[in-house]
C-alpha cells in the first residue's frame, strides 16, 4: 500500500524497551512508524529528510506503519511475520540484535545460538524459524544481491567459540562479524582449536575498540 515514504523527521521517541517511534512529516502531514533501534540510532536529528521503507499492518482493526532502512530489511521482517508465532516484536528484536547480513546467514546456517540473543526468541522459535525460512532466505538472498560468508570455525566448535564470546559480554552482532574477519582476513582453519578461534576473535574485538 505505502512502498516508502521520503520527509523531515519531526522527532523520534522511545516508548519503553527497544519500542522506537518516527514522527515523519511528508508534505504536512506526520506519520508514526514503528523502527528498530539500530535505525533510530542511525538517523539524523530532527530536521533531517529521510526515506524510510514501510510495512503496512493491521491488527486488531488498528493500523500501523513499520520503518526500515533499506528495502532488504523489510523483505526479512516480512519472512520473519510469515513465521508462526512471530509477531512484529520479535521481527525488530531479531533486526536489532544482529545486522541484517548476518542475521540472514544466521537463519540459513541454522545457527540458533546466535538467535536466541535477540529478547523473547527462545529455542523452540530460533529453530522454527531457520526451519521455515532456509530455503525461503537462501532464494531471497539470490535475487537481492546479498553475499552471505560462509567463513567461520566447524559446526563442531562454533556454539562453544560464540557462547564463550558472548559470555564476556560482545554482543551477537560483534561475535559473528569477529569470526568471519578471522576466518576470511586472518585466514584461521576451520578446525583450528577453540581456543584459537577465541584467541583471534578477542585480539580482532580488542583492537576495534581501541581503534574508536
């Protein structure tokens, strides 16, 4: 119905948790959109012109707007509503929680303990949803352009490498890009050992951060 919608953004509010509202006006009228915080981080203060891809929904007879930055991270929203038991909630929560590359190569790698950070997904949804969605996301990734890395330490190791990671506080989104620069950069063997692949991740995670 509405594709995108380009204007001045006129405020943007947090309404509790990760739950960010746009105000946009376009040609004098403001529109509320619900964004994920990743965007709301992302955009310019008030005054701004942005465009903002939409998703229109209705529930419970209630009309409402979802932003998004590019158009790629609406299509995985929208494969992420079709999923039974996923609400829009869970859909940014997923969003927020991993950068859409990584979030796709995620759900087709069935790495579901990488999904289970995002709040409110637990184990039986993570798995549900690389279930439904592999093949759906392996087509979509095809004709939207997206490169999906296939570096990485064996399945064998993988969840103790990122459960470790994640246990000294990197988030999801730092793990998976960590691994994938030692992978593809440092050039680390998949069946390097585990202490390794951490080794490597906490230099690479340690000088990122110095470096801002």
């Amino acid at each position: 119905m509405i594709s995108y919608l380009k204007g001045i953004v006129a405020g943007i509010q947090n309404h509790g948790g990760n739950r960010y509202i746009l105000t946009l006006e376009v040609n004098g009228i403001g529109y509320d959109l619900q964004i994920p915080a990743r965007m709301a981080q992302q955009l310019p203060e008030s005054g701004g012109e942005v465009q903002v891809f939409t998703h229109y929904q209705i529930r419970e007879e209630m009309p409402f707007l979802y932003g998004f930055a590019s158009p790629g991270e609406r299509d995985v929203f929208r494969h992420l509503l079709s999923v039974s038991g996923i609400g829009a909630a869970l859909a940014i929560a997923l969003l927020d929680t991993l950068e859409l590359p990584e979030l796709v190569q995620t759900i087709i790698t069935g790495n579901v303990q990488l999904l289970i950070q995002a709040p409110g997904v637990g184990k039986k949804t993570a798995e549900r949803i690389c279930l439904e969605l592999k093949s759906k996301l392996i087509e979509w990734r095809k004709t939207a352009g997206f490169f999906v890395a296939t570096g990485g330490p064996a399945p064998g190791i993988l969840e103790e490498v990122q459960m470790t990671l994640l246990a000294l506080g990197y988030t999801p989104s730092e793990v998976s890009h960590a691994l994938h620069v030692v992978s593809e950069d440092i050039g680390l063997p998949k069946d390097a050992y585990v202490e390794d692949w951490i080794k490597q991740a906490i230099a690479h995670l340690s000088s990122s951060e110095c470096s801002h």
